[in-house]
C-alpha cells in the first residue's frame, strides 16, 4: 500500500489551516475502500485585496483507475470554506462508491447473457 501524498496550494491562510486540512483528508480517506494516490488542497482569495469575504477551498482527491473527484466551495473564512468543501466531498465519494456497487450488482444485459450461455 502505498502512502497518500496531500499538496497544498495558497497564500497565508492555507498555511494556518493546513494541520486542520490533513486530519479531515486522512479521517475521510481512510474509510474509503481503496487508497487515493494524492489529495490537493487549493485556498484562493476570490476579492484579492479588495477585501470582503470570499475564501475558495478547492479539493481533488485522485483515486487509483478513476477520474479525479474535483469539489469546490466558497465562504467567508478559510475553515468555513473547508467544511463546506469536506462536507461536498463525503456526498461526492458516497456518490461515486456506491454507484460502483450498483454496477457490480446488476451487470449489463450483455455480460449477463454470455455468462448464461456459458454456463
């Protein structure tokens, strides 16, 4: 098994939440039923340095023989952008992992019916 590698890109803010944003990459990754090759932890200042708020929490998760799961969410702090990026994808991995187990399931009309002729 090989180790995840997280990456984080940003100005200051991401360096004052990057403790916070390793423990609820690994505590979510590591209830998934395969290990994700690298993670990426992106913030941005949307306003620059207008002011206001406008923090954006990107995260990509890179799964082994999968596209990328890409989430994204903007709030007024760099731990509520987090959150609502943490939150979205818990929903998204959810989302994708079971519909894996659907397509185990219940398999193509095609691959059923050669399986049936075969046998």
């Amino acid at each position: 098994m090989t180790a995840m590698k997280i990456e984080f890109l940003g100005g200051a803010e991401s360096r004052t939440i990057r403790p916070r944003v390793a423990e609820r990459l690994r505590a979510i990754v590591g209830a998934l039923p395969v290990v994700p090759t690298s993670a990426r932890a992106t913030f941005t200042d949307e306003n620059g340095p207008k002011g206001g708020n406008a923090i954006r929490c990107a995260l990509e998760v890179r799964l082994p023989r999968r596209a990328a799961i890409h989430v994204e969410e903007v709030a007024g702090t760099p731990r509520g952008a987090l959150d609502g990026a943490v939150a979205k994808l818990e929903r998204q991995l959810d989302r994708v992992f079971d519909m894996t187990r659907e397509m185990r399931r219940r398999p193509k009309k095609y691959f059923a019916a050669r399986r049936t002729l075969l046998s």
